[in-house]
C-alpha cells in the first residue's frame, strides 16, 4: 500500500494535465470558429503546433537521457503553465494579434510536450521497478485518461452553455491544469540518480546524443521492427480516423448512427481495455491488433444499427491493450540510459507517416469509400505477425 502511495502523485499528474490540454483544443477550435467563421486560424495554430513538436521531438529523448528526468518533467509543466498564465493576461489586457500569442503558447506547449513524454516514460521504471507494478499503472492511467477523453467533452459543452468559455478562462484552465501537475510531480519520491553533466549541453553534443540512440535502436531488431510496426499502426489508424467521418456523413452505416456515439463507444472500450489489461494473467498485447483489424471489416460486413456501436467498442479495446503493452515492452527492454531517447524515435517514427496517410488516405478515401476500411483491417490485422516474429527472434 506504501508503495502504491509513493507513486499515486505521478499517476494523477499526466491525467490532469492532459485535461487541461483537450479543454483548452476543444474551446479553442470552438472559439475561433465562432469569432472568424472559419477554420482557417485554427488549422493554422494547429499546423505550426505539429509541426514544432516533430522538430522538438528530435532533441527531447536526449535532453532525457542526460538530465534529471524528473526535473525535466517538472520544468515542462511549469513552463507551459507559466506561458498560458501570462498569455491569458495579454487576452485580459486587450492585446491585439492573438494568432500570434496562441501560435507561440502553442510552440511552447510542443516543446513542453516533447521534454515530458520522453522524459515521463523513462522516469516511470525509476519509481516503479516492478514489472507487474509497472504495467498496471501503465494500464490504470491508460485507463484515467480514456475517461478524461470521454468526459472533458461533456464538461466543455457545459461550459458553452453557461457561457463560460471564453480565451482568457481557456488559458487559465489549462495553465492551472499543468501548475496542478507540476506539484504533484515535485511530492513524487523516487530513487532517481543522475550523473552530473560537466559544463554546459551543447547543440553538436545533444545531436550526438540523439544519433547514438537512432544507432541502439538499429542495433536492436526486435526493438527496431516493434517501432517499424507502431509507425505502420499508426498510419493505418490515421487512416481510419478520416474515413469514418466520411462514411457517416454518406450514411453508410445508416441514418441513425452518430459519429460522436461512434466516437464515445470507443472511448468507453478504451476505459475497459485499459483495466482487463491490470486484470490479465497474461500481460501480451500484439495480438489484440488482430482483433482490431477484424472489428473494422466487421464494421464494412455488418454496417447496420448498433453492430457499428459494438465493433466500435471493441476498437478501442484493443487499441487501447496493445497501447498499455507496447509501452510496458520498451520500458522493460530498453536500457535506462537510451530510454529518453527510443522513446522519441518512437515518436517521430509515429508522427512521419501520419502526413503520408493525410495525403493518400484523404485523397483516396471519396473514390475508394468502404474499400478503405478494408484495406485498413486488413493491414491493422495482418501487423500481430510482424510482432510474433519479434518474439520467435527473442527466443531464438
């Protein structure tokens, strides 16, 4: 109990401040719509958000791997905090170019983004060394923010309602949200030792750095084809993420399927996915993918009524287990002092391929219609065979 204790603050924080962050992109895209009538501010602030957080990412398992991890984590969060907090006061000022202030709180969240995860997945193992400990709280907190996901949502139509959101409330919602996690974080006891870094990090020495954590992951297949086969995951599942708004609105599935139900079923399936995880004697996950890729032919099978619904719910099942077990898998297998850095070639692995299926898929999908469901659970089923191949290589 003692121990669940001492890592109960570092479980809460990543939550918390993940609520803040869905808040603050679903008031925003609202907001903007509503003071433009368009979407063109918020697809711009979007853009250059991606955009510096692929570029930062490079640097951020690095900044890991040399630092304190939790200092690291701790600086993230506070600096974000401190960015919305003054910007907030610049909307309360009444200071004019506000794309701009939002694009920069934007460049900074990225940069926050790209220190803390890398950081945060590497300091896990410090303050839970158990394997077993570790994959439940991986499973746990999965779980804490499926149920952020399904509820901000719900708290943000509230707040329209009542006409509370506005920019300047947004703002100070969200940098309370990262100051909140910021001392959850700093109450966080662990065992974390670091080597004292001689003078200052240069830029030449931390791209040093970087490259020598691209080079492990090259000289470890079985972490090498895991990687490959998350970024192909992902591309399928960005994929998949386009052409089901596009087959509701052609009511493929039928007039009386929601894509906010559809969207709501997952995330619910999610919650449940990330606790049978705590609950599985077993704690293998690849071939939850399988079960993935069946459900989405299902769903082109059996397109009618709340079959959608209930394949649905299952997607976000397995997503969600195979999410909790890959994360488990590297934080096992990977050496604590490339940790930092293989998870920001995950990251960037994970995010180069999402523009290459933006372009095919969302030029494909109008002729291709159900056939790119096909194709995507097809492909999604067929990656548990790659990753069996992983295993079979670890045996052998």
């Amino acid at each position: 109990m003692k121990k669940k204790i001492t890592f109960l603050p570092l479980l809460l924080s990543y939550p918390l401040s993940i609520a803040g962050t869905i808040l603050y992109s679903f008031g925003l895209n609202w907001i903007l719509l509503s003071m433009t009538k368009s979407t063109t501010s918020f697809g711009l602030i979007s853009a250059i958000t991606s955009g510096s957080l692929l570029i930062f990412n490079l640097f951020g398992g690095g900044i890991a791997d040399i630092y304190s991890r939790k200092k690291i984590m701790m600086l993230s969060d506070l600096l974000s905090a401190t960015v919305l907090i003054i910007s907030a006061i610049f909307i309360l000022l009444d200071i004019h170019h506000m794309v701009v202030v939002l694009a920069v709180v934007g460049i900074v969240n990225s940069f926050s983004l790209a220190l803390m995860s890398p950081a945060m997945r590497a300091f896990i193992p410090v303050v839970i060394p158990d394997e077993d400990d570790r994959s439940n709280y991986n499973s746990i907190q999965s779980g804490m923010v499926s149920i952020v996901k399904i509820a901000v949502p719900l708290v943000g139509g509230i707040l329209i309602n009542l006409k509370f959101m506005t920019l300047l409330n947004l703002l100070l919602l969200n940098g309370i949200s990262f100051f909140a996690s910021f001392l959850l974080i700093y109450v966080t006891k662990s065992n974390e030792k670091t080597t004292p870094v001689q003078g200052r990090v240069e830029l030449r020495k931390l791209l040093a750095s970087v490259v020598d954590g691209i080079k492990w992951v090259k000289q470890h297949n079985q972490i090498k084809i895991l990687i490959l086969a998350v970024a192909i995951f992902n591309f399928f599942s960005e994929g998949y993420t386009l052409t089901l708004p596009f087959l509701i609105k052609e009511n493929f599935f039928g007039a009386d399927i929601s894509y906010s139900n559809l969207i709501l079923f997952e995330s619910i399936g999610g919650v449940l996915g990330s606790f049978m995880y705590v609950f599985s004697k077993k704690k293998g996950g690849h071939w939850s993918l399988a079960l993935a890729g069946f459900s989405i032919l299902a769903m082109v099978l059996l397109n009618r009524g709340y079959f959608v619904y209930c394949f649905s719910f299952l997607v976000g099942i397995s997503i969600t287990y195979f999410n909790i077990y890959f994360v488990s898998k590297l934080q096992k297998d990977v050496e604590q002092e490339f940790m930092g850095r293989v998870f920001s070639v995950v990251y960037i692995a994970a995010a180069l391929l999402v523009p290459v299926a933006d372009l095919l898929f969302g030029t494909c999908i109008p002729n291709l219609r159900e056939k790119s469901l096909i194709l995507i659970g097809v492909g999604v089923s067929l990656l548990p065979f790659i990753l069996q191949y992983v295993d079979k290589k670890k045996v052998n």
